[in-house]
C-alpha cells in the first residue's frame, strides 16, 4: 500500500475523496426526501461515488508498476480528471434535484449529459492505453497477474464501450421508462431489461480477474473465470436487450 501511495498519490487521494463523498451523499439521503426518477436523489452520486473510488484505486495498483514516463503520466491525468468531473456533475445535478443521464429538457441539463459522455469517452481511452502498456510495456508480474489484469482490462473496456447503448436507447431500462420498481440502492429494474446490469458486470471484471489471480495463483482459473465472466457480461445484455429483467418479482 505504501508503495502504491507513494507512486500514485494523486488517485489514492482522490479515491479516498470520493470514499468520504459516497459517506456523506448517504447522510444527505437521510434527511433530503427528494426522489430523482423514483429513488432518493443522493442513491445515485453515492453509488458512483464508491463505484469510482475502487475505480481509481485500482488504477492507482494498475499504474504503480509501469514506468514513470510522460505516457504514464498522461493516463494518470486523464483518468484523475475524468473521474472527478463526471462525479461533479452527478452530485450537482443530485443537487438540484433532476436526473443526471439522459437528461437533455433544457440546455444546461442537455450540456451536462453531453460533458458526461465525453469524460467516458476520455476515460476509456485512458483505460485502452494501460491496456496497451500492458501490453507492449508489460511491468515484471507473475504471468497470472499479467493475464487476469489484461483480461480484466480487455472486459472493462468492452462494458465501458456497452454503456453507449444506453444512450442511443435513452434510458437505463429497456421496455418501459426508468424509474420503475428495482433493486433497493442499485435501482435495477425488477419488470424490465437494464442495460445497467451487464455494464456493471463488466466493469468490475478489472478487479475481480486480479482477485482470482491472487487467490488462485493460475493462468488456468483465471482464464476459465475470465471466459465466464464475459458469458455472465453478455448473457445479462441478451437479456437486458430483450426487455426481461435479470432478476423478478411478481407484480404488486
């Protein structure tokens, strides 16, 4: 840990931010009634908040082997930079109390959402070239670490990419508007498909390869997990695209 602080303490720094951040959007959700979309207007920056401070921290472990060199340093900006705008604008749209994504009824909302896209867009480029470090530039890690963090990366970068279907479908939800009943905090739709669902299980393929590789020590488990966690990915987009939800309830 001290190494990684050490060598990338702007996104340990940041990560640590966004920690607090995801503790205080909770406390505002306790005293701040408004509902965004059907859910407490604070659900949503808090869950980007945690979903990013694991984000840049496991950017920082990604980072820390590599080089220092103006191309580490760049991808460190870009995603330091990338991270911490797209949280600024889900917390001040949280704020005043409409709906961050897909949100284009005046234009400042509709500027708002487009800044958004062009972050994951920077961001994601930023991701493919670690990727590409790892791949031309690969640090001296045991070779089961090296498979699952390029893997991981490889998933990661596909749901990142998946994510732009939610926008050409304007909403999270597939077959009805969003907002419908879901899963407490998540929200993810109980009645109908949910795009967000497979784009979550990608992305958490960066840090869930790794663990593998730890916990295993082999190239063999985390090629096998690697190859059903990409069937998991498109399975729940199968679903998700076909409007059925991955998870259902009667209805009440």
């Amino acid at each position: 840990m001290n190494h990684i602080l050490k060598r990338e303490p702007l996104l340990v720094t940041l990560a640590v931010i966004h920690l607090a951040l995801f503790l205080i959007c909770l406390m505002l959700a306790t005293v701040d009634p408004r509902l965004v979309t059907g859910v407490n207007a604070w659900f949503k920056p808090a869950k980007f908040a945690i979903s990013i401070a694991i984000y840049l921290f496991t950017a920082a472990c990604l980072l820390a082997p590599l080089e220092r060199g103006g191309i580490t340093a760049f991808l460190r900006w870009v995603t330091a930079l990338a991270m911490a705008g797209e949280i600024a604008i889900i917390t001040t749209q949280a704020a005043r109390g409409v709906p961050s994504h897909f949100n284009n009824s005046t234009p400042l909302d509709g500027m708002l959402f487009s800044a958004m896209g062009a972050l994951i867009v920077m961001n994601t480029i930023g991701a493919a070239g670690i990727l590409w470090m790892y791949l031309r530039h690969a640090p001296p890690l045991a070779p089961h670490l090296l498979m699952a963090v390029r893997l991981g990366l490889a998933i990661f970068i596909t749901a990142s990419l998946q994510g732009f279907m939610m926008v050409a479908n304007g909403a999270h939800t597939v077959g009805a508007p969003d907002g419908a009943r879901g899963i407490f905090f998540l929200n993810w739709s109980l009645s109908h498909g949910d795009l967000r669902i497979p784009h979550f299980t990608g992305l958490h393929a960066l840090q869930g390869l790794p663990i593998v590789a730890w916990l295993s020590g082999s190239r063999k488990a985390v090629l096998a997990v690697a190859v059903v966690w990409a069937l998991v990915f498109l399975l729940s987009l199968a679903l998700a695209l076909d409007g059925k939800p991955l998870l259902a309830l009667p209805a009440r």
